[in-house]
C-alpha cells in the first residue's frame, strides 16, 4: 500500500507539469492582455505606461522561457505578476481557497448525511409512496442548472425574512461588514446566515448524486446473500442494517465523495458569483476573462494538487474499505 | 378404434409423440428491452423526450417566427400570437426556445457521444492490459481531469464565435476520463471471468477480446453512464453559458436564455420559467430514462423481502 | 406500476407548486413609483436646474449607510495609469480633497471647504490664484498649503517624476499618470502667504484649467510622501525623481487608513475585496458635518445581484447599469426611490476607416448612417426603462452641458430615411442600390462585420438592426461578437469594420477631443484623419475660454458629422437606487459618482 502511494505521488509529478504546462500554452495564446490594458482606462494610457506594462507581465518573452521561470519562482514562492496592479497572487490564492473550502466543507457535510440518511430509507422502503417522491426530488434536483435554483433560493430567503422580520438570511458576502452589537453569539448567527443559502445551492445536485448511489448500493448490499443468512440467524433488524448492510453499502459512496468533492473545489463558480463569495471560481473566471496568465497558472497548480490528491485518496479508499481488492 | 378417437377430438390434441414443446428464445438485447418497456416511469419519460426531440428539431420549419429576426413587439407577455412572449428585442421567444432546445440537445448529445466513445475504449484497453499501460492511461485520465473547463471554455469560444460542436468538442475532451474510469473498473472484474479465459484459450487477439468480449458485456454501465452524461452535458452548457463562454449570439441556447434571463425573474418571468422548464424536463426525462435502463439492465435489483 | 406513475404525477404536482409559490411569494408589495424617470425623493432630480438640490433634507445623527463599489479597488493611487478606476475615485473623494468637483449637472463647483477661492487673474501669461481655506488641515495636523498642490503638480507633469525606464521590469521606478494634460503646460507653482496662496503660472494656455487639482482626482499629502522618502519635509519643489516615485508607490499600495486624510469621513478599515468602513473624523473644518454613524462601501461585482441585496437591506444604495429588468426589479421594492438619469457615457457605431472601401467612399458612410433608424434602435433597448431617451447630436458634448448642439439630426444621419439613404449612393453613381450594392468602379460592397463585446445583448440588437437597416441598401453585413478578453486586440489594431462601444464624455471635453478624433489619437482606432479638425481642437485646448473653446469644438464636430466616421445612438441612462429613510444623495453621472457629497448624507430626520 505505502509502494503505491509513493508511486503514485511521484507519478503525480509529471502530471502536474504537463497540465500546468498546456494550460500555460493554451492562456497565453487566449488573448493579448497588453492590448487590453491599452484601451481600458480613459484616458487611455501613455505609451510609456503601456511599455511598463507589458514588462511587468512578461509579455514580450517567449513562452517556454515565460514558463521555466514560473516555475522555478513558485518553488521559492514567488507566483508571478498579475494583470491587477497590487495584487499579491499567492496571498489572495490562500485567502480564495479558505473561502471555498469553508462553502465546500459545509455544503458536502451536509449532503453527505442528508445523502445516507434519505439513501438508505429509500432502499428499505423500495416501491413504496417514500421512496418514489424520494427518487423524483432526486432527479428533479439532478436536473435543475444551479444558478436557475440559486435565484429562486434568494427570492425565498428575502420571504422567509420578511416574515419573520429580521435578516437572518444574507445573500451576499460570508458576513455582514459590521454588527450592531458585536458579540460572539452574534457574528456566529451572522456567519450561520449568509452560509445558509449558498450551502444549500451548493448541497443540492451533490446531495441528489449521492442518494441515488447510495439507494442502489444498499438495495444490492441488502440483496445479498450474507445479510439474509444474518437476518435468518435471527439478528435484529437494526443490527443487520447498520453492522451488516450500511457498512458495505457505504465502500463505493465514499469513493465518490472524494472524487466530486474534488470536481467542486475546482470551481463552485456560479454559486460563488451569485452569493458573491469571493474564492476560487470567481478567481478562475476573472482571471481567465482578463487574460491573467500567472494567476490561472496558481489557480490551476492548487487545483489539480486537490484533484490529484483526492483521485489517489478515493483509490486508497476503495482499497481500504474494501478487502477484496489489492494494489500491488 | 384409432380412428374413432381421432375422429372424435379433431384439431383438439396431437399425438404425443409427435409434439415438442419449445419456448421462444429470447436473446439479451430483447431481455433488456422487455424489461425497460415495463419500467413505467422511463417509458412516458422516453415518450416526452422524443417529443421534445420532434419539436426541436422540426418546429421550426413550421413555425412562421424566425429565432434570428426581431419582431415589432417588445417584452410581450405570452400571447396567441407569441406563444411563449417575446424578449426585449422583440425576439419570438417560441422560435428561440425552440432553437435553443435544437442547440442544447445537439452539443448534449455529441457530447454523450464522443465521451463515451473515447472514455469507453480508453478504460477498457486500460483495464484489460493493466500494468505499465494501465497506470499509464490513468495518469493520462488524471491530467485531463486537472484541466479548468472555464479557462479552456474561455479560450474555444471566443476563437471559434461560439459555433456548438467546438463547445461539445471541449466538454467531452474534458468528461471522457471519468467515463474512462468507470469503464475500467467494470473491465477489470469481467477480465477475471471465464469466457474471457475462454476466448484467449481460442487464440483472440487482444483487440478482439476487448471490443467482441469485454465492451458488450460492460454495455449496461455505459448505456447508463451515457444517458447521465447528456443531461449534466446540458446542465454544463448551462453553467458555461452563465459566464459567458457558452455558445454566443446570434446562435442560441437554452442555457444562454436561462442565463440572459435571470433578472428577469420578477419582471419577465416568462423568459427565465420557460426555458428553465425545458432544460428540467429534458434532465428529467434523460435521468429516468436511464433509470430505467439501469434497471432494465440489472435485474437483481428486486424487490427486497422485509 | 401503477403506484409508481401516480406518484410520480404527484411529486411533478408538488414541484409545480413548489414552483409556483416560490415565484409568487418573491414578487413583493408595490413600491413608492411615481413619475416616468423617478420616484419620491430622487423625482424631481430629472426637473430643469434641480439635479444638484433633489432629494435634499435636514439630517438627524446616526445610521449605518452601505452603498456598492462595483469592482475590487486594486490600487488606491487614482492619479496612477492603472488605479484610474471609477471605485477608486468614488472611495477617495470621500477623504481626499480636490478643488472643483463635477456636479450633477455637469458643471463644476469649487470646492470652498479647501479653496475659498480660485480664478484665472491673467490670460497671457495664464495664471490661476487659489486661496486655501485657512481651517483646511490634514488630520495629523498638517495644514494644507501650496507644498501639496506642488507636489500634485510634479509628480503629474511626466517630466519631474518619469515614467520608469525600459530596464524596469517590476514598473515601480517611476509615475506614471493617467494624464499630464495640463500639468505639463505648467511653468511653475508657487506658494506664499504661508503656503496658503498657489500661484499657478502656465507655460502655454490651458482652457480646462478647472480640471487641475481636482476635478476626480484628488490631492493626497506631500507631507507624507517627504517623510518617508527622506527629502525634506514641506520642499516637494525639491524632490527628487526617486524620492517622488517613492510616494507615487507608496499611494499606490497602501489605503488611506494607513495616513492623513482630510475628508468628512476618515477611512478606518479595508477588508480587500469585500467593504471599506468609514467614520465622521472628528478633526474636519468643514462646514457640513458629517451626520452617519458609519459609511461603508460593499463591493459587489455582478450587478444582478444588487437589487437582491437592497431589498434585504444589506445595503443601502446602489449604482448599477440600469436595465429593464434590474430597473423593474428596483420599482417593486417599497421605501426605494430611485433616478434615471442621463449620463455621461454615449453610444456609438464606428466605422474602420482603415477598410479601403469604407475609408474611401463618404458617400457610402453617409448612406449607411441614414439608414440606420435610431429610434428603432432606442425603442427595443434602452427606452423599454427610460422613454424619455433621445438620440445623441454631438460628438464632444451630451445635453445639459452648455457647449451641446445637436449636429446630427439635421443630416438625416440615424433617421432610418431609405430614401435619401439610397439617393446618397445613387448621387456617387454606386450600382445595385437596394439589391447588391457595387462601387463605380463595379467593386463588390461589403460584406461588412458588426461587432460588439459579447454577452451584452443591448449590443447584439443594435448590430442586428444595423444589419437588417443596411440590408435594405444592399449591403450585406455579418454579426462577429468579440471576446471578452479580446477587445483591446479588436480596437487597437482596428479588426472590424463596423463596432459598437461606449465613450465617456466629460465636464472637459477638449482633452478627450484630442484623445480620440485627432489624427494619431490614442482613442482614434478608426483611423480618422482631417487636417482642419486637427488644428481647430488645438486650438480649442489651448483657448482659455470655455466658450471659445464649445464653439471651436462644435466647428470641427460639424465637419465630423459630415464625414460619418462615428455616429452617436444615445446617452446612455445612469441609474441610482436609495432607500427613502437616507436623504441628499443624487445621481452624479460625472466620474466621480453619486459620493461627491458624503458629508451631507444620512438620515432623514
């Protein structure tokens, strides 16, 4: 097990470099920055002005040189210049992902347990009444465009504020950018409510992956020959499904997880533009719109290293979990 | 006495010996298809999905309004004369919707298409062989899986004007490695089965094991993994299109209504409800269908004794 | 079977009606509209002559006011190239000071909290005279005196503060300003009286000299910048080139709560990316007193999301790019009153000149203009929130500034009249009018590409009815949408025929004039040439009268006119949204926005 993942992670490398590689390839021919930087201010720049600029990003170099020095400077911590004057790429790269992985975390929580718990009653009460409004929520919300419910959402949340007369419910932004009365208490109700509908938006096609998965792997799980020989040895039900069945219907559900967790790191943009969450998907969209060469390239490094990264932990996983299978 | 007998039963009993009793034999596919025709649900979710197909693709030759020309009639509600109202411009919004359910199903479709095809035979030559080639392939899967759509999208769409097959060729370059992965997971537990053993005891070649042998036996997963994939094709086209990097004007989409609508959801609700409506029904129908074909392929899911 | 497909009939019910109670439950109560452009409080700000008093009344203390920045602020140098933005100069104009500030009626006022006062006492040489307000003080203490205005001075001239040098790679060893206009036309500045009278003394004649010291951009203090420089402190005439570049960086990278400011407000917090608060400084002269507890600036990047935010209260104000639905949105929201103003920024076809077609027949340019019918045009954009738009006649001017003429309508440019259209092309002897148009020399004319910046779809339908207008003429045009990392590509090396974008006029419209219709002009992508335009905007920009300087800009805008290069659409519509308990702010459409008078906002009493 230890040989693999050393392999695998030394395999990772390679990976790495070439991705980064035909990225970097691929936005550096998307478009000339410089030409934007000339005609976007009025008044429009100076020659001079634009000269700086277009040293200051490398523009004039060739790209394979551009690129050797990337990243050989990201060794040592330096990402680069970015179209944005001031900006400091690694710093708001961390601060970005802080955002994201806090959505992420909450959002995936919640629709992992919402996921087993609907899952595995939907598999228990197969063809019945439960079960198939269960099933039908599942594909309406596995076929609703994110942003589509996200402003029915909003609509919502200002309702259920204006009932209640507060404002609970935020839609824009992590917190309030200030308190009335600052206490404890109150910046965690704060936080609570503005994570409240970006959570759910982001909870919602995962949550209906999920239980459809774990529906079907507990329906097979239940079918099989060990849990009926451990219902016919007499054990209580309850026993039998969460000793027995849940346990191995859980083995290819949690693979999953790790793989979709990956995909919505790399971008919860729409739910991100929407609540205006300012994190990696609004990172990638700006920059890849203004041709922001050096901060798609840390997008992406981050990126793919989470991808790669929970790829190799669903794999090891699988093996983990389940006995029947063996790396060698 | 023979003669009485017979003469008193005619037509009614053969001799017993000169009966055989047989059954029709049904092949596979005709199993499989017997069993999807009585999953309810997927039947009236294939009905609505052709009908929808039908619309599309042949409305508008029938319809009078043009997706491309403007009409007087600005920001109209739904109408007799503009069933589905108009936009701002004057746009017929019955002939965009139409045209825009065309283009969606195209890029969704090609994209199921060319990510199977690819994902398919890719996992499987990775399963089959594993090892050097194996692991190979997979990290080749692994860096397709690292690429950004958006970026990428980006880039395809302003150089090609947003023509639809470049965007459906960038989202299935980019979803064939999941595709690739599941196949190869399902490759690898036929390839231990015995009439893989079988066929190399026969002297198959490696290619003839691979698409004669392994590919139609993992058919289920595919045909399901596939139907999967033109709904999220949609839903993907949807989201590109919410920033911009989907197909572009003049050409239209469902997505690119939804998202040039979304103000519009107090003020003009029938250009955000009705294509938004389309795009569910479409994933919906899709899902189910699938549903289904997973069923129909699968059997063992039963119902469960309690 | 059969219970599957009822309850699936079931749930499709119950997602309908999810469905539905969602929609009905969001459309709120009706708002307080009244008025075509306005409601309430901001209604009669659209009256003749009272766009700088609407919405105007007596205060009472306290209140948390939260109005949206629509982008990030980067860089908080506004004086720089690359911190010139419009969230720059409304976040600073809040603790900087600057001398005349643009109003919303266009013209400008000075500003007697600084300057009690500022004039031109000689025309040849030109010098101007401030008296600074001897209560005006930086809030560590400093008075303001002329040190400051010399070192706004110098280090905007491009010549006592450079630009960096080629070998610079990080763009940090020099200023770069985003314009010298003006300041390098000026000989010296000096001080006296204490520092508490400028002298200006022009080296050649400025006719926009209310524009210096202000005017967007304000002053920030020399005082520190000589002391962290080293130089002496209270001598910015003797700066060095990289002591100045040191202060010029500094501005740059740091926010105002990081120094001395004089404003209303001082800015006590910057959370990058997401709000800046401010609060009443408790050392301004002022004579308005700040009366708001607290004023914070959100930044909220998509515009849809604003009337959301205001209606949950999470914000106060907003400034959004007005259209139909956002408009209507805002109309339906109770306690909001809101503005539909005329703003500075115009829209407009160019043609590339470049095309040797285009560049060669005016005839045909006259043609294609006239049969393009604005009205049509307005009609299904920007009248189906604002009906009270009116096609553009000027090339410099917007109407409510006093230089306006309108000098397009007389021609039949933008009337849509096919006629006259057609009698244009006839007249230069083209053949096939109406059908295939060719050139006299039997040339194939077109097909022409329309382009616009992709995902504005106000822009896509103006394309569309140019195409289908100048169809009728025979010529056939395609419909190219650019990127939307492309633009500056598009412009910069002319890749269009037709395009449609924006300009943004302003209070001081002879350096604009120079920027984008002389021959060379950094704005001048069509490639516009004229040597009679060139020498009269000349001398509209040295003329030290302003209305000299209208008449000579008109002058050359006829001769524009005739050569259909550009034809303006419309003013394009500002829009300001506030909720009714706040008084006294007002749509500013100059570049320093509705901010331009915190210190009288807050709540109504």
């Amino acid at each position: 097990m230890l040989a693999y993942t050393v392999r695998r992670i030394l395999v990772s490398i390679p990976v790495l470099i070439a991705s980064t590689f035909i990225v970097f390839l691929v936005v550096v021919n998307a478009g000339d920055p410089v030409a934007n930087f000339a005609t976007s201010r009025q008044p429009r720049p100076s020659p001079a002005a634009i000269q700086a600029f277009a040293r200051h990003i490398h523009a004039n170099e060739p790209a394979v040189q551009r690129y050797w020095n990337w990243i050989t400077g990201v060794l040592h911590g330096d990402w680069g210049p970015s179209v944005q004057p001031n900006l400091d790429i690694g710093h708001d790269l961390f601060t970005r992902f802080r955002v994201t992985l806090t959505l992420v975390a909450a959002a995936m929580l919640i629709a992992l347990v919402l996921a087993v718990v609907f899952g595995v009653f939907s598999a228990i009460r197969q063809y019945t009444a439960a079960d198939y409004t269960i099933t039908f929520f599942g594909f309406l919300f596995l076929a609703m465009p994110v942003f589509w419910f996200a402003v029915l959402l909003k609509q919502a949340g200002i309702w259920f504020n204006e009932q209640t007369g507060s404002q609970f419910l935020g839609t824009i932004g992590e917190k309030s950018p200030y308190l009335e009365v600052d206490t404890t208490w109150n910046e965690f109700t704060d936080r609570i409510g503005h994570l409240a509908l970006p959570t759910i938006t982001l909870a919602l096609v995962s949550f209906a992956s999920w239980t459809r998965y774990t529906r079907a792997s507990m329906l097979e799980v239940l079918n099989s020959d060990y849990v009926r020989l451990a219902r016919a040895k007499g054990l209580r039900r309850r026993t039998v499904m969460v000793r027995h069945a849940l346990r191995t219907a859980l083995i290819p559900l949690a693979t999953v997880t790790a793989l979709d967790i990956a995909i919505i790191l790399g971008g919860a943009v729409i739910t991100e533009t929407i609540f205006q969450w300012h994190g990696m998907g609004e990172m990638l969209v700006e920059s890849a719109a203004t041709v922001d060469v050096y901060r798609t390239m840390a997008w992406l490094l981050l990126s793919a290293v989470v991808v790669i990264g929970f790829n190799l932990i669903a794999d090891l996983l699988y093996a983990v979990l389940d006995p029947r299978i063996r790396y060698d | 006495m023979t003669d009485t007998e017979a003469a008193g039963s005619a037509g009614t009993q053969l001799p017993p010996t000169e009966h055989e009793f047989t059954i029709t034999q049904r092949t596979q596919t005709q199993l499989v298809l017997r069993r999807f025709l009585r999953h309810r649900a997927a039947m009236v979710s294939l009905v609505v999905f052709v009908l929808i197909l039908l619309w599309a693709f042949i409305g508008p030759h029938l319809w009078h309004y043009s997706y491309q020309k403007y009409t007087p009639d600005n920001s109209q509600a739904p109408s007799w004369k503009h069933p589905f109202g108009t936009n701002a411009s004057g746009y017929d919004a019955y002939a965009q919707v139409m045209r825009g359910t065309q283009t969606s199903l195209k890029i969704a479709i090609l994209i199921a298409l060319g990510s199977t095809l690819l994902g398919a035979v890719w996992g499987a030559v990775a399963g089959f062989y594993r090892g050097f080639v194996d692991s190979t392939m997979m990290r080749i899967a692994d860096l397709v899986l690292t690429l950004p759509l958006f970026a990428i999208a980006l880039v395809i769409s302003s150089r090609s004007g947003g023509s639809w097959y470049w965007i459906a060729a960038v989202i299935a370059g980019l979803t064939w490695a999941y595709v690739a992965r599941v196949v190869r997971a399902t490759v690898l537990s036929l390839r231990e089965k015995e009439f893989v053993e079988a066929a190399k005891a026969l002297g198959a070649s490696d290619a003839r094991i691979i698409f004669r042998h392994l590919l139609p036996n993992s058919l289920g997963p595919i045909i399901v993994n596939a139907t999967v994939l033109v709904a999220t094709g949609i839903l993907t086209e949807t989201a590109l299109s919410f920033v911009g990097f989907g197909v572009q004007p003049p050409d239209t989409s469902l997505g690119l209504l939804v998202s040039q609508a979304q103000t519009a959801v107090d003020t003009r609700p029938w250009l955000f409800y009705i294509p938004g409506a389309f795009i569910i029904a479409i994933a919906l129908t899709i899902n189910f269908i699938g549903d289904g074909l997973r069923d129909a392929f699968d059997p063992r899911q039963q119902r469960v004794r309690q | 079977m059969r219970a599957q497909s009822s309850a699936l009939t079931r749930g499709l019910a119950l997602a309908a009606g999810l469905g539905l109670a969602l929609a009905a439950c969001s459309s709120g109560g009706g708002g307080g509209s009244s008025g075509k452009g306005s409601s309430a409080g901001l209604s009669s700000c659209n009256t003749q002559g009272k766009a700088n008093t609407c919405n105007s009344a007596p205060t009472k203390s306290g209140g948390t006011f939260t109005y949206v920045l629509e982008k990030n602020i980067q860089q908080w140098n506004v004086q720089d190239t690359n911190g010139n933005t419009f969230e720059n100069a409304e976040a600073l104009e809040v603790v900087l000071p600057q001398v005349f500030v643009p109003l919303p009626d266009f013209t400008v006022a000075l500003n007697k909290d600084l300057v009690t006062s500022a004039a031109q006492t000689s025309s040849s040489p030109q010098t101007l005279v401030y008296k600074i307000n001897p209560k005006a003080a930086w809030n560590d203490g400093t008075p303001i005196t002329a040190d400051d205005f010399i070192y706004y001075w110098r280090t905007n001239d491009g010549k006592d503060c450079p630009p960096p040098p080629a070998s610079d790679s990080t763009q940090t060893k020099g200023c770069l300003p985003q314009s010298t206009a003006g300041y390098d036309r000026i000989k010296s500045v000096t001080g006296s009286d204490g520092g508490r009278t400028v002298t200006v003394v022009m080296a050649k004649p400025f006719s926009d000299w209310k524009q210096l010291f202000g005017a967007g951009y304000p002053l920030y203090p020399a005082h520190i910048a000589e002391k962290l420089s080293g130089a002496k402190v209270g001598d910015a005439a003797h700066m060095t080139a990289a002591q100045m570049t040191q202060g010029w960086q500094y501005f740059q990278k740091n926010p105002p709560t990081k120094y001395a400011t004089a404003g209303p407000y001082k800015m006590t917090q910057w959370a990058d990316n997401d709000h800046a608060t401010f609060e009443p400084d408790p050392k301004w002269w002022g004579a308005t007193k700040p009366s708001l507890q607290r004023l914070i600036f959100k930044v909220i990047s998509d515009a849809t999301q604003e009337p959301i935010a205001l209606r949950n209260n999470e914000v106060q104000a907003i400034y959004p790019q007005p259209e139909v639905d956002l408009v209507n949105q805002v109309k339906s929201i109770p306690n909001v009153t809101y503005n539909i103003g005329n703003g500075l920024q115009w829209e407009h076809f160019d043609l590339n000149l470049h095309n040797p077609v285009l560049g060669k027949y005016t005839a045909l340019r006259q043609a294609m203009f006239t049969a393009i019918s604005i009205k049509d045009i307005m009609s299904k954009t920007v009248q189906q929130f604002d009906p009270s738009v009116k096609p553009l006649g000027s090339h410099n001017y917007v109407p409510g500034q006093a230089g306006y003429q309108d000098l397009v309508t007389a021609t039949g440019q933008g009337s849509g009249d096919l006629t006259k259209a057609k009698k244009y092309l006839t007249d230069a002897k083209f053949t096939g009018v109406g059908s295939a148009l060719k050139t006299p020399d039997g040339k194939a004319v077109g097909p022409f590409n329309c382009r616009y910046t992709t995902g504005n779809q106000i822009r896509q339908s103006e394309c569309q009815i140019l195409q289908s207008d100048l169809a009728n003429l025979g010529v056939k045009v395609t419909i190219k949408p650019i990127g939307a990392a492309d633009l500056g590509t598009v412009l910069a090396g002319h890749q269009y025929d037709i395009i449609v974008f924006a300009w943004v006029a302003s209070p001081f419209p002879t350096a604009n004039a120079q920027q984008n219709w002389v021959t060379g002009g950094g704005g001048n992508y069509g490639g516009y040439s004229d040597k009679t335009v060139d020498q009269l905007i000349a001398q509209a920009v040295g003329t030290t009268d302003q209305t000299q300087a209208a008449a000579l800009l008109n002058k050359a805008d006829k001769i524009m006119v005739n050569a259909a290069y550009v034809l303006p659409l419309y003013q394009k519509p500002t829009f300001l949204a506030v909720q009714t308990r706040f008084v006294n702010m007002r749509n500013n459409s100059t570049n320093v926005g509705p901010p331009y008078n915190t210190a009288e906002w807050g709540l109504k009493k």
